[in-house]
C-alpha cells in the first residue's frame, strides 16, 4: 500500500513513476470506500484523482497557493495532506468538513463552498505576492459548470489582463464546454502535451525573434498556427482573446500527462490555462452513468450502487405541487440554477420541458430572467438554495421588487442544512428577505402547509413572493394551519413561545416539558413572517407579558426583535422577551438535530431557558 504511507505531498513528490501510478488507484479505493459509509460528494472527487496528485508533484500547497471553485473535489487532496485517518469524521458534527477550510489545514488557500469565484481570488493572491515582493505560484482549479456563472468571466478577463503569473486549471468534464470532434484535435492535444514539444516552442520562438527575417516568418507561421488551431480547438480562442496561454485539452486521467503540462505552465511565468478533460465518477460505473445522481450521495452499497434513499421531502412536495400547478396554469414556469434534482424539479423537468429552465449555476441571471418572465405575463418560480441565493440579493431587490414582479422564489435548504456546513447553512434569507419592500415571506412548517402556500403564491399573492423550507421531511407537526399571518396552535397562561417553520416542532416539545414543571405555555406559530401587519401582531400577543421567539437564523432583523419593536411601539411592551437564535455566528457542520441542540435550540433548551426567564 502507498496510500498508507503519505503523511505529506512531499511524499507524494517522492514516488517514482509506477508507483505514483499505483498511488492514484489506491485513492480512488479509499475514497469510493470512505465515501460510501459516510456520505459526501462521489463523482466530483473521483474525477479529480489523478489531477490532484499531479498538482501535489508539481506544487507545494504549503506554500503556493491552490484556491478550489466550489470545493466539493478536494477530497483527494486532503487525503493528501495528512488528513486520511480522518475521513470516518467527514462531514459530521465535530468533524473533518467536506470543503476547503484553511483552520484545518495550511494546504487549505481559501473557504470554498460556492461557484465562480476562485479567478477572482487567485488573482488577488497573485496582486498581493507581487506587491509583496514574495515568490510562489497561484491556481485556481474550476470546473466548467462553474464556468456558467458570470463572476468567472470577471476574473478571467482581468486576470489575463493583469499579467500576474496565475494558473487556471480548467477542470472539463464535459457538462458545459463542447467536445472537441475528430482525430487531428485528438492528435494535437497529445503533441501540446508532451513537454518535447514545449521546449521545441520555447527554442523556435527564440531563434525566428533574433532577427527581422526571423520575425517576419514566425509571423506568418503563427497566423498560419492561429487559424488551423482555432478551426480544430474553439475553446483555446477565447481564452487567449483574453490574455491567457491555453494548454491543452489535456487527459485529466493521464498523471504523467497533466503533469508534464503542470510544470510548463509554472515555468511560463504570465496567465496561463490548462484545460483538462476528466470523466464524473471515474472508476465507478454508477456513478458514471448517472454523475448527477451521484454527485453528492448518502451513504450507499458499493457492489450494487444502492444509496439509502430518504423519505418525502420538502423539496420532493415541491416539486409534486408544481406539477400539478402546471396542470391547471399555462403560464406557469419553473427555473433552477443547476439545481433539478435537488430542488425536486426532475419530474417537471421531464412533463413540461418548455417550460423548465435551468440557467446553470448562475443565480443572478435566474433572478433576472424571472423578473422578465413576470414582466411580459408569466408566473415564474425559482427554486433555490437559500445559500445560493445570497448570490442574487440585488436582483431580488433592483429587478424584482423595485417593480412589485410576481416571482415566486422557492427557498429550499432554509435553516441548518447538515453536513456541507458553514457555507449552505440557510440562516440568512429570513432577515433579508423581510427587509425587501413588496417582498411576502411564508414558512411552512409541514408538508400540507407548503402545498397551501405554494398554491396561494402562484394563484393568488401579488408581487414577489418567497416560500423558505428546510432539507429533508416534517417532523412531529403535519397539520395545516397556514391561513393568516400567526396561528395559536396552544393555549398557556404564564408564557409564550413563538416560532416558524419547522422549528415549531422545538417549541411545541418544549411546551410539553414545560407542562411537566407546571408551567402554561402558549405556542403562536408565524406563517408569514413578512410584511407584518400591526393590528395582526397586537391582537395575536394581546396579554402577552413574556415571549420567547426560537429561530434558525441569524439574530440582526430576525421575527423576534421585529415583533418586540412592533409591540412597543402599541404600547403593550413585554416584561421579559428572550430570542433563541444564533447570534452572529457561522453554525459547523454537522446532523441538524446535533446543531439545534448546540445552540440551545431544541425542546430541552428551549424549556430551560424558559424556565430561567420566567423565574
């Protein structure tokens, strides 16, 4: 075993040929075995394998600096950098994270969790080490899907303007760049492989540019050069218009390959971009054949591919309910940012294909589209990550509201998400989508409450509209009390707690617990957290003295403080208020129920605090 034996990349460096060859199967064993008793992403990680290892050999993550797009393919790489005895911990409470994290490890460059913008954070890094007068390379490893969003091209028509000596390693595995076709592009891209062929490059450059003959025929050559390669390699055009060196395709699978091209794209010294060509899933048939499906999995059955599929979601309710909305409404549309199945839209995909969209990982855009569709007279909704759409804050405000649009955003993922941690929890969206004007806010917290609301959005609510629910299924509350803003779902005398969303299944525990100390707690479930209506809120807490509001999410603007500010200024202020939220502070990863129960906000905690407040 090699695998085994690496505590560092310096040992990695160490390996000779066969045995770094042999070093890349051992990895994709560890991970596809890892991966299968913990969960995390499977296809991603097993496509980069043989890239992770070459960049290992050529470069020193100590030191120079890797910054990954997204970071769900960095498995390998901290494997690789003495975390492997970890894996059994990954992605779990206290645990190693399944993303880049620079407290965790110094081969760590940058926190990456979202899309796009690592051409923009390689290039400040290189700016600073320049400024600085320091010495190491910089690289940023994104994959084509991620090419899809904008704030690439930003940093990719900067950064090849700059200058700056910066490695782009564009991770192709065919999701959005074209195939290149035929057997002379196959046949170029070994021979721009092969590190012969650089160093004719190099020598050739330098004899024909010694004098003016020499030039006038390297000039020729290279129109001639430009116009064959731009014919059998399009990809190579636009990344050169914009000041790169394009190197490549390059087998992704092929180590000894990308990392011949890896070290003349060091040696290069200026903007360079080295496109490799990799396969999802690599290895493992399943994952394969449906890379999607396997792109990030629970924990599954290695022999026969079989994951352990959850129950109902909230997201798989969605997308039920919108099929069935479509039905009945014409204008209705549907619009995701890469995000189908996880957003529960595969089956509208698949019965309304004219009017599904997925724009690719690019929010923003989808945002914006959506204020266009509403404009001219169509019903849009776009589901998406409440992470993801922190990426389209202005066109929710500028395009959207500003205008008072019908969009209907359906935020899945709204508070703790689990094991993709700091940067997917949804703990956002509930303060800032209440600071929106024109903006209605419903927070089902049961599968029959998010069918009514959804149905009440499209059909009946004007302007935009926002639907926040959680991962995964209901819990102990199933009823549908969804009409008006607030709904008493218990009766008390000496307190109340208030809650949205799911996390009405915490208060209503701790009321019970409370019950079995004597105490009398009223339970006030909020539907629509915004806008709040005075006269509602005054007469839902008429001879309310002490309340206690539990939330998932930050506690600036959060439905507690507002509710207190409104009834003071009625002039019914409350004698004693606590806020269960969780401050200002990034939740880990890690089992949601795990969470709650660290930040005090599960029935236990809830009713302790409760009792030291009224007492």
């Amino acid at each position: 075993m090699i695998l085994e034996h690496i505590q560092t990349p310096s040992d990695v460096k160490a390996l000779n040929r066969q045995q770094t060859e042999l070093l890349c199967r051992e990895l994709h064993t560890f991970l596809l075995e890892s991966i299968a008793e913990t969960g995390g992403h499977l296809a991603s990680n097993l496509g980069a394998v043989e890239l992770t290892v070459a960049i290992h050999r050529v470069f020193d993550t100590a030191r120079d600096r890797l910054v990954f797009d997204v970071g769900h393919q960095c498995y390998a790489h901290k494997a690789l950098t003495g975390r492997m005895a970890q894996f059994p911990t990954l992605r779990q409470y206290g645990g190693l994270s399944g993303f880049p994290k620079p407290n965790e490890s110094v081969h760590d460059a940058f926190v990456a969790g979202h899309a796009s913008n690592s051409v923009s954070v390689a290039l400040g890094m290189a700016r600073a080490r320049t400024l600085l007068g320091e010495d190491y390379s910089v690289l940023a490893l994104i994959g084509d899907g991620a090419l899809s969003g904008g704030l690439a091209y930003e940093g990719l028509n900067n950064a090849g303007a700059s200058g700056e000596p910066l490695i782009v390693i564009l991770n192709d595995n065919g999701m959005s760049i074209s195939r290149n076709v035929g057997a002379m592009s196959a046949h170029l891209s070994r021979l721009r492989s092969k590190p012969a062929y650089y160093e004719f490059k190099k020598n050739y450059r330098r004899v024909l540019l010694g004098s003016k003959p020499g030039k006038t025929l390297y000039a020729f050559n290279h129109r001639v050069k430009n116009t064959v390669k731009n014919a059998l390699l399009p990809n190579a055009t636009m990344f050169e218009d914009m000041g790169f060196t394009y190197l490549g395709p390059v087998d992704g699978h092929d180590e000894e390959q990308v990392e011949h091209v890896l070290e003349w794209a060091k040696e290069l010294r200026r903007p360079v971009l080295v496109h490799v060509r990799t396969v999802k899933g690599k290895g493992y048939g399943p994952a394969e054949r449906e890379p999607g499906r396997w792109h990030g999995v629970g924990p599954f059955d290695v022999a026969t591919g079989e994951i352990r599929e959850g129950g109902t979601s909230f997201s798989s309710v969605f997308g039920e309910e919108m099929c069935a909305l479509a039905a009945e409404e014409p204008r209705l549309c549907a619009i995701t940012a890469a995000m189908a199945d996880g957003t529960g839209l595969t089956e509208f995909a698949e019965r309304y294909p004219r009017r599904f969209f997925d724009v690719g990982i690019a929010e923003a855009q989808a945002a914006a589209m959506a204020a266009g569709m509403a404009k001219q007279g169509l019903i849009p909704v776009f589901a998406v990550y409440s992470t993801f759409l922190q990426r389209a804050y202005d066109q929710l405000i500028h395009d959207t509201a500003l205008s008072g649009l019908h969009v209907v955003f359906a935020v899945d993922r709204s508070g703790f998400v689990g094991a993709d941690g700091e940067t997917h929890h949804g703990i956002f969206d509930a303060t800032f989508l209440s600071d929106i004007p024109n903006m209605t806010v419903l927070c089902p917290a049961s599968f029959a409450e998010l069918r009514a609301m959804l149905r009440r959005a499209v059909l009946e609510i004007d302007g935009p509209v926002a639907i926040r629910y959680p991962r995964g299924g209901e819990e102990g509350y199933t009823d549908d009390r969804s009409e008006g803003a607030f709904a008493t779902l218990r009766e008390g005398a000496d307190v109340t707690l208030c809650a949205y969303g799911t996390m009405v299944n915490s208060v209503l525990g701790a009321a019970e617990l409370l019950e079995k100390q004597g105490i009398s707690a009223s339970v006030v479930k909020v539907n629509r957290i915004s806008p709040f209506i005075d006269a509602d809120v005054r007469k839902t807490f008429a001879g309310t003295k002490k309340l206690i509001v539990a939330e998932e999410c930050a506690s600036v603007g959060c439905v507690g403080q507002r509710l207190a500010a409104i009834l003071t200024e009625e002039g019914t202020p409350l004698e004693k208020l606590y806020l269960c939220n969780l401050g200002k502070r990034f939740p880990p990863h890690g089992g949601a129920e795990q969470l709650r129960k660290a930040f005090q906000l599960d029935a236990e905690s809830i009713a302790k605090r409760t009792i030291e407040v009224i007492r």
